[in-house]
C-alpha cells in the first residue's frame, strides 16, 4: 500500500499492529532519515523511535527489531518510492 507524508512518498511494507499513523510520522519524522530507502517505526515505552537502512542493509531489519525492539511491540516498515 502506498502513502503520501509530507516527507515524501513510501510504501507501507509491514504495519504491525496498525502502528502507522501519518499525523504522527509527519510529526516526528527528521530530515536525517532522508538519506534511507527504508524507516522502521516502532513504539518503545509509548514512543516512535525510527531507524533508517539503506539498499545494502535493509537484511538488517528482522534482526533489529528482533534485537532492538520491545517483545510484540507496534511497529512500520516503510520503504521510500
């Protein structure tokens, strides 16, 4: 599924527990993560933390949330189009 942010246009690859919510990305999203094909959003300790990868490491991804992430956690998976 695409959506529209006001940070560009991505795909929703994975909304776990209905985390993605596009008020909120907008909100707390920061220019930094520009430079990533791919923001993983997760809710730890009721806040959105983001994570970008790129290209080469987006295989990262299952281990960082696995690793990273509180247990069964809210989380996105958006990649930029």
């Amino acid at each position: 599924m695409m959506v529209e942010t006001k940070h560009g246009n991505f795909e929703i690859i994975k909304d776990y527990k209905e985390a993605f919510e596009v008020e909120v990305f907008n909100e707390k999203y920061i220019d930094f993560l520009d430079k990533y094909t791919f923001i993983v959003g997760d809710y730890s300790a009721d806040m959105l933390r983001f994570k970008g990868f790129t290209e080469s490491n987006y295989q990262e991804i299952p281990d960082y949330l696995m690793e990273s992430c509180t247990p069964n956690a809210p989380y996105f998976v958006l990649k930029r189009k």
